[in-house]
C-alpha cells in the first residue's frame, strides 16, 4: 500500500494535475452555490470539457467539482435557506437560523472545518478499506435496503419537534408526493392528471427550492419590519467555544456518513438527514438542535461530505455507482477506456491512487479558500432584503428552469413556495416532508422487489441478521425519544414533587 500511495502522490503533484485540481474545486464551489444545478449537473456539463486531457487529470478535474460542490451547496443553505443541492436541505434548520442570530461566518467555517475532518477521515478509510467494505456491501439485497429505508423514516421523530404528529403527517405528504409518476416496476401513471409534465414525478429540486426559498421569503415579508443584520466583523468569526463543541458532531457524523454512503443509492442525502437526526438523540446540546446549535451544522456536514467520498468504493472497487454524481463519472471512466472494478486497482495503480491522493489536495484547497472567505461571503447578510429578496428569487427561478428546462419546473416552484409559506405561517415541520419524498421512489422501489422476492410474507424481514438489526434500530429509533421523554417528564414531576414536600413546615 505504501508504495501505491507514493505513487498516487507522484501523480497528483504534478503541476497539471494540481491545477486542474483547483480549478475543478473552485467551479464545483460556484456550481454548488447555485439552485438547482448540483454535483451531477454540474460534472456532466463539464465532462466534454476534459475530453482532451489525460484520463487520471480529467478525473482529478470532474472529482474536484463533485466536492468542491458539496460546500459550495452548504453556503446558500446556510446564508439564504436555499439548498443548492438536495444533501444540504438540513443544513437550512440550523446553518440558516445561526445565520439569522449574527453567526454567518461561524456557520459557514463550522461547516467547511467539518467537511475537511470528514474528507481526510473518509479518505483515510477509502484507502485502506474500498475492497473488504465493497464485497461486504455486496450482501445488501433489497430485503436489507428496504428495513434501512424503514430506519430512515423513524428517525422522523427527532425532526418533528414538540408536536409528532405534524412530523407524521408532513412525511407522510412528502411520500404521497413522492408517487407522483409512473409507479416503480409498472407501467402505471398516478396522480398525475392527465399531465405529461407528471409522468417523471414532481421535480425534487423545484420542490426544494419553493418550500425553503420561496417559501422563506414569503414569510419574511408577511412578518414585515425585519431588518438586516448589522453584525460586525468579529461577530461572523468562529469561537473556541463553537470549534469545541463541532468536533464531536463532526466525528460521529464522518462515521454514520461513511458507513451509509458505502451502499449504493443510500447517498450523501439519506446519511445527512440520518446525522441531524441521530445528534438530536445523542448530542449534549440536543434542546438547542433546531434553533441555531453549531452541532446541527457540524454533523450534517460531515456526514455529507464522508458519505461523498465514500461512494467511491463500490464506484472505484465494484464498477457499481454508489450516487447519482458518481454515476457520472462512472460514465467518464468508460468514456476514457477503463473499466472500474478490482482489476483497474492493479491494472492502473497510477490513475486509482492519484485520484485518491488528490481528494486529500482538493479539500486542503477549499479550506485555505473558503475558511477566510467566510465572514466575507457573510455579508451577504447585510444587503437590504429590498435587494436581497429579488436576488434570492431570480436564482431560485433560473436554478429551477436551469433543471427542467420548461415552465412548468416554475409552476411547482410556485405551488411549493405558497405551501412552504403556509407550512412556516402555522409551524408545520419542513423536514420530515424532505425526507419522506427523499425515500418514497427507494422505498417503494425496494418494497416491490422484497414482496416479489417474499411472496407476501412479511416475515422475510427477519431472515438474515443484517436486516433484523435494521428493524429493531427503527423501531427503537421510533419509539425510544417519546419514551425518553415520557421518562424524563415523570422524573422531573416527581423532584417538584418532592421539591415541595420538603418546603411544607412539619
């Protein structure tokens, strides 16, 4: 392994390979920031470009974008409750409230020091595990996909606040959304009206931009009298204090991301959702989780950046795309004449190794750029929201068209813009909707192939070890935080209790 690893150093410190390195990472960033486009959008735009180079560049190149991307998704989540991509929605339930309260700049060095410990911890792991994590990730069927779905919807409780039941009810719209389209394995069209424009589904970009975009500023202006912020400069710093309190986030979210990102179609979206989740079980600080805690930035972050990285393992070690950006640049491997699998790690050690060296290079680059550029791009902030506004909105609208190249992607940015604004004016949850039309096409896609496979026996959960622990995590995961909770009102009624017995005179 040693001397695969200075080779992969030899190749990626060339002078070529380090510049395309930091140009990749550079337009991934400005990719990212922009609604709509994402990671996948933006290497399969830019894949002719590489078409001359030497393979082991181009691919340092389109990587570069895929996580230059990823951070660059996390400054407009954070900034102006808008996700450039779908892996950053959670950072808006945090990221955005920090930046409301003065905490801009902290927020966004938060989450590129988050996403450099995962990156260096991921690749880490990448390195020295891609052969043995991919032939024991080829034991997930879709019995065992399907109860890792199952786990991913109880985690609905922790982003349903006080009230369950409206986190219920708002995942259970997000997977009624979700079947909108011809349903998986038929040929079936539903809810769709007679429209064509329904028959992929509702655009899962579009409805993200309307429900926090659209729907943000909606709501901000019917409060009326906001004003912008007037932090000053040292203000958008980070603290000891909040560098403290990301690190233990960050690692546990680098380890859920890492492990969650190994299976194919799981992804970086799936893994930050299930990161925020966990942190609110777990976390010191969970009762400040949702109003602006920098452990809702830190875990989410990282396990969206470890999960990135991750899906490179059964991409590079399987030739089976662990993402949709990964997908991609499955397609530039062939393109270039290789072949991803076991053999390509012998047969062009040089390509595989310098690939894996220069993620290490790429994400230096984007904290030395990113980290000062910080309270920097924070003044954004400060622009009056007369202008501010129009701004959100114009991009929001052209990163919407950008990916559906017709009017109607605008027309569903529009209807979800006017329900995001109802769903904040009366404190609906947004999340749980997120996540329930995030996992609606992989539920019901493993769902049908479990019940062919069960033939209607539902116990067919609990035949191998692997799912029968997923089962039990959701139902734990499901029922243990009300109990929890149950628990904690009793014990506190009971030292009232007792607080007032001893107060009465004997």
């Amino acid at each position: 392994m040693l001397d695969n690893l200075l080779l992969g150093i030899e190749t990626a410190f060339s002078v070529e390979n380090l510049l395309w390195c930091f140009i990749g990472v550079m337009l991934g960033t400005v990719i990212g920031m922009l609604p709509g486009l994402g990671s996948a959008t933006g290497v399969a735009i830019l894949l002719p470009v590489t078409l001359s180079m030497e393979p082991v560049t181009a691919l340092i190149m389109l990587a570069g974008i895929y996580y230059g991307s990823q951070y660059g998704a996390s400054i407009s989540s954070i900034l102006i409750s808008t996700p450039g991509d779908s892996s950053s929605v959670v950072l808006t339930l945090d990221g955005y409230q920090m930046a409301r309260n003065g905490r801009a700049g902290a927020a966004l060095a938060i989450s590129a020091i988050s996403s450099f410990i995962a990156a260096i911890l991921s690749l880490v792991g990448l390195m020295i595990l891609a052969t043995p994590i991919a032939a024991f990730a080829l034991r997930f069927g879709p019995v065992e996909n399907l109860t890792i779905m199952l786990l991913a919807l109880a985690t609905i409780v922790s982003f349903a606040g006080e009230n369950v039941l409206r986190g219920i009810i708002m995942a259970a719209v997000g997977l009624l959304l979700s079947m909108v389209g011809v349903a998986s394995g038929f040929a079936t069209a539903r809810y769709t009206f007679g429209s064509v424009n329904l028959l992929s589904g509702l655009g899962f970009i579009a409805v993200l931009i309307g429900l926090f975009a659209i729907g943000e500023v909606l709501h901000q202006i019917h409060r009326g009298g906001e004003k912008p912020i007037k932090a000053r400069f040292r203000d958008l710093i980070v603290t000891k204090t909040e560098l403290r309190r990301s690190f233990p986030p960050a690692l546990r979210g680098t380890g859920l991301g890492f492990a969650l990102g190994v299976l194919p179609g799981a992804g970086a979206t799936l893994a930050s959702f299930m990161s925020y989740g966990a942190e609110k079980q777990v976390s010191k600080y969970r009762h400040e989780i949702g109003q602006g805690a920098v452990e809702g930035v830190a875990a989410p972050e990282a396990s969206n950046n470890a999960a990135a990285n991750a899906s490179f393992i059964p991409t590079l070690s399987l030739g089976i795309p662990g993402s949709g950006t990964t997908a991609v640049l499955l397609g530039a491997f062939v393109i270039f004449g290789l072949q991803p699998g076991p053999l390509l790690f012998e047969q062009q050690p040089d390509l595989i190794w310098g690939l894996l060296v220069s993620f290490f290079i790429g994400n230096l680059f984007l904290l030395i750029l990113n980290l000062p550029l910080a309270p920097v791009f924070a003044q954004i902030l400060r622009l009056p929201y007369s202008y501010l506004y129009p701004m959100i909105l114009f991009i929001s609208l052209i990163g919407a068209f950008a990916v559906g190249n017709n009017t109607f992607a605008l027309w569903v940015v529009f209807v979800a813009g006017l329900f995001g604004y109802f769903m904040k004016r009366f404190d609906f949850p947004a999340a749980p909707l997120v996540l329930g039309l995030v996992l609606g096409p992989l539920l019901e896609k493993y769902l049908v192939q479990t019940s062919s496979l069960a033939q209607g026996d539902p116990l067919i959960l609990f035949h191998s070890p692997i799912s029968t622990f997923f089962v039990l995590a959701a139902i734990l995961a499901f029922i243990g935080p009300p109990m929890a909770g149950v628990l904690r009102r009793r014990r506190d009624r009971n030292r009232d209790r007792d607080r007032d017995r001893d107060k009465i005179p004997a």
